[in-house]
C-alpha cells in the first residue's frame, strides 16, 4: 500500500505569486518567477530556504540581475531578493561587512571614503557583494578573493562561514549551488589614502566610461573569455568583432557597437531573442576560428540551450 507524501507547509508570509522578475534584472527581459519573497534577516531567508525544501521548489537568488537572463516563460520555483539588514554595509576598523545584497559599487564607495584600499574594483561591477562572490567578479585586475575574508552562506540547514580557500573559486565561477545563499560576507581592506583611493575610483569610472556603452540595456559580458590555444589571446569581444558580430541583431537583442561581448536590448527583445544572437555569434566564432565561447550570463530558468556549459 502507498502513502501520499504529506502536502508542503504553506508558504511562509509576504511570499508572492506569479512574480515579474525582468524589472529585477538589467537586461529587463523574462517572464515570471511561480514564487518570489523578499529576505531582510538571516532568520527570514533560513525560513525561505526550509519552507523551498520541503515544498520541492528550486531556488534563485536574485542579486542586482545584472549577469542574470530570465526565462521568457519564467521560473518555476522561489526566487529571492536580500535586503534590509541582508544589504547593509558595515566598517569595523580595517573591514568592511556587508550583506549579500549589498552593492558593490557602494561599498567601493564607503571603502574610499574611510581610506581602505583593496575593494577599488567593485565600483564597476553592478552587481550585489552575493552575486559577485557567486560569480566571482573582478575587473581590472582586482581580486575579490584577495580582500574577503570569509563569507557566511546559508542553506536550508543553517549557516556555515566559509574562507575563499573553500569557495572553489576560478575565472567567474565559484562552488556555490543554488541552494547555497551568501548572506554575509566580510573584506578586510588595508589603511590607505582617502584622496589617493578616491582617485583610483575616478580614473576606473574613466577607463570603464571610454571602453563600455552606458545608459544600455545590458547584462555585461556574455561570454568568457577564451583561454584555448586557438584564440591566440584574443577576447570574446574581439572574436565576434573580428567575426562579424558587431551590431548584428536578432529581434530586439544586438551585440553592441562600442563592446562586441555586450548584448543590448533596444526596448523590444525577449530572452528568445537573446539566446539566439548568442548562439548565432557562438557559432560564428566556431566557424571562423574554431572557438567555443561559454556564457557568462547565468540563465535563471528554462532548459538551458545545449551549447551551454
Ligand atoms: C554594465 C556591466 C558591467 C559589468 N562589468 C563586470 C566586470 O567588470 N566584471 C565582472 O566580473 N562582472 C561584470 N558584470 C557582470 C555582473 O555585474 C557581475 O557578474 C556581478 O557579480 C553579478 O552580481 P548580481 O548581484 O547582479 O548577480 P545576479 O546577476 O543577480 O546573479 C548572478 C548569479 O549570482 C547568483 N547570486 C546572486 N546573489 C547571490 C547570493 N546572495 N548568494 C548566492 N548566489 C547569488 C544568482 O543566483 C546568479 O546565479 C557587469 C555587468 C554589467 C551590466
């Protein structure tokens, strides 16, 4: 004789349903996410978390959505957002503690403000300090496993403090499963200059000006940058430049003219559109080089494509 499995305890409050997540990334394409809730507290995300197991839901936390491609028919499971006391930024002498929702840009802010150096990067990469431990962020040259001290993930059993040693980390990817949430995470910095750290900011904002489209609908790089043999050291970027991509189009979605690597949403692209002008560079670049580009942007619902990694 079968026992039906009991049904899954209702959802914990302010838990929404059939919820528009292109809002919530910088790309603004996607459909909806079945469950979306908001975490403020450690206590509120553990709950989320438990209440996702038990209920058999998958789970997505959504940082500042800006490496994130949603869906066109959304996701089926619970996504998350950290704020409140999950997004704060807090100096305790030479470190900085942030939460997981955090922005980056912003605490490169504070960092120069109270004179610590080492987290100068950051006031580049759009992303929450969750999203850029996940995804393993830099630019320019700055590593974010050289300033983090630890990281507090959580998971539907609890929490555990983690040193970079044990985050996996390589180029944009670290060990983190979905179900594995950074709630904390803690830069320790070293004593600088306020005027010279404010300085490097400037000049980083410059470089980044000159070098990248701004006020664009964009998740930034699409694809890795390529370490086979035969790429001879040239970038995603200069690949599809270099094998006709800049400025092709599919539907809404293009590759940008100023940035090859990016894609732009001229107002009018679905998901659809983007998957299918990265897999049409991708296979240019197969074509004339013999390169498989890997995506950088994560896919938050869907089957991913088959030339995804
Ligand atoms: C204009 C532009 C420029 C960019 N420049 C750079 C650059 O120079 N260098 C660079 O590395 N990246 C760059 N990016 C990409 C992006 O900003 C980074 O990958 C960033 O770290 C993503 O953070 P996010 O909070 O937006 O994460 P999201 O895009 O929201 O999510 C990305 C992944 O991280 C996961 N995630 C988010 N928050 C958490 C959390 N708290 N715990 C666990 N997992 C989490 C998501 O589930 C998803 O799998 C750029 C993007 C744009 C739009």
């Amino acid at each position: 004789m079968s026992v039906a499995a009991p049904d899954p305890p209702g959802p914990p409050e302010g838990v929404e349903r059939a919820y528009p997540l292109s809002g919530l990334t910088t790309i603004r394409t996607g459909g909806a996410a079945d469950h979306f809730a908001r975490a403020g507290s450690l206590e509120r995300l553990l709950d989320l978390l438990r209440w996702a197991r038990a209920a058999g839901l998958e789970v997505g936390v959504v940082g500042s959505g800006s490496n994130l491609l949603v869906a066109d028919d959304g996701f089926r499971g619970l996504a998350m957002k950290l704020d409140a006391d999950l997004a704060t930024i807090e100096a305790d002498g030479p470190r900085l503690v942030c939460g997981g929702g955090a922005r980056l840009p912003q605490v490169a802010a504070r960092a120069a403000r109270l004179g610590l150096s080492g987290i100068e990067f950051g006031v580049n990469i759009p992303g929450t300090v969750g999203g850029a431990v996940r995804m393993n962020a830099n630019a320019y040259g700055g590593e974010l496993a050289e300033a983090l001290e630890w990281v507090d993930v959580a998971t539907p059993e609890g929490t555990s403090r983690r040193r970079p040693a044990d985050l996996g980390f390589s180029y944009r990817r670290s060990n983190l499963g979905s179900r594995e949430v950074v709630a904390r995470a803690c830069f320790t910095l070293s004593e600088a200059d306020v005027d010279e750290v404010k300085r490097t900011l400037a000049s980083m904002r410059e470089r980044r000006r000159a070098a990248q489209p701004s006020g664009i609908k964009t998740f930034g790089s699409t694809f890795k940058n390529p370490d086979a043999p035969a790429a001879e050291g040239r970038s995603a970027g200069q690949l599809l430049d270099a094998a006709g991509c800049r400025g092709l189009a599919v539907g809404g979605a293009r590759f940008s003219e100023k940035h090859a690597n990016f894609v732009e949403n001229s107002g009018t692209a679905t998901t659809a559109d983007v998957l299918a002008l990265m897999g049409e560079g991708r296979r240019r670049v197969q074509a004339a080089f013999g390169v498989e580009l890997e995506a950088e942007v994560q896919l938050l619902g869907g089957a991913p494509p088959e030339w995804r990694s």
